[in-house]
C-alpha cells in the first residue's frame, strides 16, 4: 500500500509542541510533505526559533513518520521561512486557546 501525504499527516499528529501540549499538525508546524515511494521529505517549522527542544521535536517528528507502514527513509527539515505565526492554527483552536 503507498504511503500518501494524509497518513504522515497522521503520524505528525502523535508529535506535539511541549509548550503548548498541542500537536504539530494542528498548531499548523507542518509547512510541507513530499512523499517520493517509500521515503518522505517534511518541512516543519516550531512556534519559536529559539526553542529549547528543537532537535527533539524534529527527532520525534522523523521517528512518528518512520512508524508509517510503508516508510523506509524520512528527513524533517526546520524552517522558519516564512515565520510561523498562531493565523496558522485553526480559528477553533485560537479562540480555545484565547489568541
């Protein structure tokens, strides 16, 4: 079965932002997914790009993408271009969390 850009979506949803106890996916951290075959390239960017934790989050992010059926090779690549900003968290979420 071919690995598809929703089922690492998926696995990026178990991957969450310490800070805020939220998941990348849902904070809107993931910028981009390019599943070629069985390997997958991911862009995602963190809520701060002095995070203490910013090689663990990208480290959880690779070993949750490998953990998809399909996935032999996965690379997390951190960007912050363009910056992330909470307009990229659903509109649910932002008021939930008072933003």
């Amino acid at each position: 079965m071919a690995v598809t850009e929703k089922d690492v979506q998926e696995a990026l949803k178990t991957v969450k932002d310490p800070e805020l106890g939220l998941n990348l996916v849902v904070l809107g951290l993931v910028y981009d997914i390019d599943v070629q075959g069985a390997h997958v390239d991911t862009r995602i960017s963190l809520t701060s790009p002095m995070c203490p934790v910013a090689d663990q989050i990208v480290e959880n992010a690779e070993a949750a993408i490998l953990g998809v059926d399909g996935v032999e090779t996965a690379k997390v690549q951190l960007t912050f271009d363009p910056p992330w900003t909470p307009e990229r968290i659903s509109p649910l979420i932002r008021s939930s969390l008072g933003l």
